[in-house]
C-alpha cells in the first residue's frame, strides 16, 4: 500500500471516528453489559451479582406475565402499523394539495407531535374516564356509558388509539412530503389516460412512494415494540395484564421486582425477536426489489 | 489544509467525547468523593450551613406545607443545617431510591416502610444503634424496634403507626335498619346485603354495601389472614397463604363480590377519586381502610362518618381473628450522608413526642411513641376505634419482597372480583408469580 493510499485511508476513517466512539460506548458497550447481567442475578444495590448461566433466559421463556407479553405486543403491531399507515397515506392524500384548508389540517395533524406522551395519556385517560366527556355524550344520546379502561379489549383499544393519534400523525407528513415531491408529468399523464382518484392512487403513486412506505412501515414495527409510556400512564398493564406489553414488563421485572439479570435476559430476547422480524422484512422487500431489477433486465434484453 | 483541520476536528470530537464518558472508574469515584468530603468539611468549618435531603412519599395532599412548617422550626433551633424535603410519589419511590442508592446520591434521610430490609442488607441506612440512647428509645414498644431493626441493629426511628378501620356511613346504617356494627364475617354480610339496594326501582343497583380500593392491596389480605393464614412464608420470599386458610378467606371475598353482590362493580370506576366519589355521596355504606383516610374522607365529603374495627374471621387465634393492616413507618439515615451527625439531629427532633404529634395529628396516624397518642385525638369517636388496635401493634415482617407482593396482590384481587379465575387458582397464581421473581 502506497502512501497516499494510507492517507486516504487514514482521512476516510477519521470522519468515522466521532460516530464509532459514539456507536461503541452508547450501544456496543450498553449492549455488552446487558448481556453481562442477563447471565447473573441480582439488583442495582448488591455489589456483586450472582452467576446464573442461562437460567435468566430459560425463566424468561417459561413466565407466563412474559409470555402474555409479546402476545400483546404482537397485537398491537399488528394492528397498529396497518392502520397507522393506511391513514397516514389517507390524509396525506386529502392535504397533498398546497390550499388553505390544507394548511389548516397540516397544523392540526402536527399538535399531537408537539404533546408528550405523558400529557397526552392523561388527557386521554380523562376523556375515556366513567365520568369523561365521552361517556357524557353517549348519555346524551341515550346510550349506556361504557368504562372503557376496566375492559381486557376496551383497554387495549384505549392504548392503540393513543398509540394511533401521538404517533400516527408522524407518517402522514411523511407521506405527505413524498407525494408532493412526485413528478406531476406522471400524474398529468395517468390522467390524460382517464384514470380516476383511486386508480391513480393505487396504480401511480403508492408505487411512486414505494421508498417512503419501506422506511414507515419498518419505522412503525419498531416503534409499536417499544410501547411503554402509553401503557404505564394509562392503564399500568392492567386490567389483569390485557395491555401489558414486553417492555413493560421488562421495566417491571428490573426495577419492581428487582429482578435486573431477568430484565436484561428479556431485553436481549426481545431484541433477538425485533431483529428477526427486521430481517424478515428487509429480505421480502429486497427480494421485491431483486425482481423488479431482473424484470426491467428482461425487458431490456 | 481544509482536510486536515477537518481530521483534527474530527479526533477532537472523538477525544471530546471519551472525555465525557470517561471518570467511572472506582478510583476516581473514591478520589472524588474524598475531594467533596474535604469540601464540605471545610463548608462545615467555615460556618456555612449544611444541607441534608429528606425524601418522603405523601399520606396528605399538604405534605409539603406540613413539613416545611415543621423544618422551619427546626432550623430555628439548628440555624446550621439546612433541609431540603422531597414529596416522592409512592408508586416511584422504589425506583428513586434503588437508583439514588446505587448512584451514591441517595436522600440523607429518608421515610422507610416494609421496603427497607433490601436497602439495610445492602449497606444503605446507618445502624442507629451508636445515636439512639436508651432514653430515646425508652417510649417505644419493643415490637416497634423489632420492626425497625434488621441483623439486630436498629435502622430507623419509628415515626408513624397506623392500623386500618372499617369506616361507614351512620345515616345510611339507621336508614336501612342496621342497627349494631357488624363484628363478625357473618354480621357484616347481613349488614350489606341489607344496604345494597336498587333506590330508584330500575331493576338495577344503585346502592352498595361495599367497595375495596384496588390500590390499597392490603383491606382484602385481612379475610385471608382473618381465616388463619399468614401473608409470608417462613422465609419471606414468598406468600403464606397458598393453603386451606387463604382459599376461605379469598372465598369469603368472592361472595361477597358474585354471590351476595354487595360490593360496588370495578366497572363503575376507573381511577380512585371516581371509586372514592360513590363513598362520599353516601352511595357505598362501608369503606374499610387506613386510619389516615379519616381526614381524607372528612375534607372531601359531609357525610355522618363512623368507624368500627374489621369484623373478626373465622381463626382460632385471636391475632390471626382480629387482624387488620397495620405498619409503622420509620424515619433512616443513609449510609452514604456526609453529615450523620447533623441526619441524627433532624431524626432525633422530629420524632420528639411534641413535634412529631404536629405531624401525625395533621395527617391521622398515630404515634409508635404509645404516650404519645394520650395527647392527640381526645373525643374522637373514630380515632378512638383504631387506638385499640394501636396499643397491640401487631405489625407484618418487612420483607425485599414487599413491592412484587404488593403488585401481585392486586393482579390477585382482581383475578377473583372480575371471576377471571377461582380464589385457589389466583393464589396458586400469585404464589407462581412470587416465585418467578424470588425463585423460592
């Protein structure tokens, strides 16, 4: 190797070096640890953990509160990123257009960003209270008041809701950037075509902000994994562990039941699980992508 | 020469970065701390004041008046130290603590209940043993400082005592012909069946019985301790009650809840001041709960309140018959302060039977200082009700397993009142959830 190729290596590295120090000692080095913990037994106040092996995991695995746990999660990812998306792409569509109305919606989409999860739980907590708002208009209109927060599935939906309108609206300027950024000759020209509304949706531009969905729909998996504030402001797990999710009771595991060699065994489970998933879709979007490539390839032959 | 100011600024953000991270090591804590301590000697020396913290969880919504009154009367008397007091919400003190602790920046002082044995264990509160003389704790009974020791040595003043009451509405009793307080499991089905009534003749019930608070895990543990069951096993890892004794005392709950229907829906409330509401507008006739709730109930409604003690269980032994909630809360010193003297100073004033009754008698609890209590609450019918059981002060062993048996006592009540399970399957359920965290 030449000298100048050593200082061309030496610079590119160089600009790396902020980021890997950042990447190694607030991931690598926190990772690391926690997988030191999940192998021993113990709280914060001991000085010394306890070596278990892979009893942390094998408890893990076989606790029901945890197994009762990813099965909310999964329900709520499931539910949550296809209907987050699918509105986020509604109203991004509804307010594309630079109007005054527009604006106007713009705006309100964006509050709820603007709201912490903390402030927007209570807010929520007292509109679905027995003697909320919302259940004072359902006397008004002669309908029985229903205690939204004391029910296995009114509870969860009370979260998703939550889940849906602090985070949902993040998409929808997502969407919406994508879709004014679209080239109008291809919206002229499906038009000239004499495609409606929808088929010029369906056919134009959702594979147009193909990219835009790829990057929301992975965003929002990882997200609706790491439910927690939602759930420990609203409804703390309950009614009887219908909204508790993974992290909750990681969070519970740690530092209630100070059982932190537990907790951290149930971190690396999950991240294990969320990198699966990750993969999963990484590889059938790839895989997309691949026979696009070779078609296109196909067609230029 | 743009590249390399570029490569210089990138290292020094890197190095910046290391910086910042850096100084972990338990020499550099050691060589830190010893530096502060020489400071804050010096501090000492030159006659500036010394600040302690004092961390407690609230029992009154003016928690922070009463204890500033009272930390301004006693800087009055010791113009040197000054005290900063911290309101910690109760369902996050645990957390505040642990992590204060482990930092080495926990509270010099702070309010400890049956939480503590995992701090004292640790080596975090101070062994008062060299500070509280025989005459300190002369006034104490020695149930009270068993409570507060763990190995033998003493690691809190006994501050607040408290036991629990059932407390009821007298209008409600005379209107709906009960004429006795009930005194038996048996009596006070009868008394409730008698005051769950369907007022407006919908079909639907509209006045109950009953109601428990859902928070306060302990009111439903007294049936099961009430029927002969203890609330620990031996070794305090796990519930006592996973036996014949719990399933009756768990079942007399249930019927009361499915079979006899006299206590208030879960589904009618969803958080405690809406639960608390049905109490105080005279729609619920029995609320049992701690002592301390008097002043609570009598602030928020203008209801003729009375109290009697928890009728009796069906135990061959008076304890376990009569038994209701009781605690002692304690007033501990870190063993990370740098002032232990000056921490010994507050503890020693605050627990003075004249100043400590300030704040017992503002909030509603009792003194574990038995004179004490001669001196408060004269002519309260209420207060006298829960003075019995102060003087026997049977109070449960404290245990590190106090906050999971707290939260699985809940998950437990609720299994039985929402019928998601049978009382023997939900404790057999919480006895295997206590033993997923403790392993015994």
């Amino acid at each position: 190797m030449n000298k100048r190729r050593i200082k061309e290596y030496a610079v590119s590295y160089s600009f790396l070096l902020p980021f890997a120090v950042f990447f190694i000692t607030f991931t690598i080095i926190p990772i690391g640890y926690v997988f030191y913990l999940s192998l021993h037994d113990g709280n914060f106040l001991q000085a010394q953990f306890d070596w278990v092996g892979l009893k942390n995991f094998k408890d893990v695995l076989q606790t029901p509160d945890f197994q009762n746990a990813f099965k909310n999660t999964f329900i709520y990812m499931l539910i949550e990123v296809p209907v987050s998306q699918f509105l986020g792409i509604f109203f991004a569509l509804l307010i594309k257009k630079k109007t005054r109305f527009g604006h106007v919606c713009e705006v309100i989409y964006f509050l709820p960003m603007l709201i912490s999860m903390v402030v927007a739980s209570v807010l929520i907590s007292y509109i679905l209270s027995n003697n909320g708002p919302l259940n004072m208009l359902f006397q008004v209109l002669g309908m029985k008041p229903i205690s939204w927060l004391n029910g296995r599935f009114s509870a969860k939906m009370a979260v998703m809701i939550l889940e849906l309108w602090k985070g949902g609206t993040f998409f929808v300027f997502v969407y919406m950037s994508a879709m004014r950024s679209l080239p109008a000759d291809c919206l002229e020209s499906s038009r000239i075509d004499g495609a409606n509304v929808v088929q010029e949706t369906i056919y134009v531009v959702l594979p147009l902000i193909r990219n835009a969905i790829i990057l929301c729909v992975t965003m929002n998996t990882i997200w609706q994994f790491q439910i927690f504030e939602s759930v420990y402001m609203l409804t703390n797990g309950g009614p009887l562990g219908a909204t508790q999710t993974v992290i909750y009771e990681i969070y519970q595991y740690s530092f209630k039941y100070y059982r932190v060699g537990f907790g951290a065994a149930a971190s690396l489970v999950f991240l294990l699980v969320i990198l699966l998933i990750y993969g999963l879709e990484n590889l059938l979007l790839r895989e997309k992508d691949k026979t696009r490539r070779r078609g296109k390839k196909n067609e230029q032959i | 020469m743009r590249r390399k100011i570029a490569m210089l600024l990138c290292a020094s953000m890197a190095i910046g970065l290391l910086a910042g991270c850096g100084g972990s090591s338990e020499e550099s804590k050691a060589s830190e701390s010893k530096e502060e301590k020489g400071a804050d000697t010096s501090d000492k020396d030159s006659g500036e004041k010394v600040k302690l913290t004092f961390w407690k969880s609230p029992h009154s919504d003016r928690e922070d008046d009463i204890w500033a009154g009272m930390i301004e009367d006693f800087n009055k008397e010791n113009p040197d130290i000054e005290v900063e007091f911290l309101n910690v919400a109760w369902d996050s003190v645990v957390e505040k603590e642990t992590a204060a602790f482990s930092a080495g920046s926990g509270p010099d002082i702070s309010f400890q209940t049956e939480q503590f044995p995992l701090y004292a264990k640790n080596g975090y509160l101070l062994s008062l043993d060299d500070y509280a003389d025989e005459k300190k704790l002369s006034g104490y009974p020695e149930s009270a400082l068993e409570y507060c020791s763990h190995d033998g040595k003493l690691m809190g003043i006994p501050f607040v005592a408290l036991n629990s009451v059932m407390f009821y509405n007298k209008d409600m009793f005379e209107e709906a012909g009960v004429t006795k307080v009930p005194e038996t499991w048996e009596e006070l089905r009868e008394a409730a069946k008698k005051l769950t009534q369907d007022k407006d003749g919908d079909g639907e019930t509209d006045q109950w019985g009953m109601m428990y608070e859902m928070d306060d895990y302990w009111q439903p543990l007294s049936y099961i301790i009430q029927a002969g069951a203890d609330m620990w096993n031996k070794n305090l890892t796990n519930i006592g009650f996973n036996n014949e004794q719990g399933v009756e005392g768990l079942t007399f709950f249930d019927q009361l809840y499915h079979e006899d229907q006299v206590v208030l829906p879960l589904e009618k409330y969803t958080n405690k001041d809406e639960e608390r509401s049905y109490f105080y507008n005279g729609q619920v006739a029995m609320f049992p709960q701690q002592i301390h709730y008097t002043n609570i109930i009598k602030e928020a409604s203008d209801i003729n309140l009375g109290a009697f003690a928890l009728p009796a269980g069906p135990a061959s032994d008076e304890e376990h018959a009569k038994w209701n909630f009781a605690n002692i809360g304690m007033l501990s010193i870190s063993s990370q302060t740098k002032y232990p003297d000056e921490a010994w100073k507050f503890v020693e004033y605050i627990t003075r039977p004249e100043v400590e009754k300030i704040y017992l008698s503002e909030v509603g609890f009792f003194s574990p200082q038995l004179a004490t209590n001669d001196m408060m609450y004269e002519g309260d019918e209420i207060m006298a009700v829960a003075a019995e059981g102060i003087k026997k002060l049977q109070v449960s062993p404290a245990s590190d397993y106090a906050n999971a048996m707290l939260q699985n006592l809940k998950i437990m009540y609720e299994n039985v009142a929402r019928g998601e399970k049978s009382p023997a399957d939900s404790i057999q359920a919480m006895y295997d959830s206590m033993k997923a965290i403790s392993g015994e």
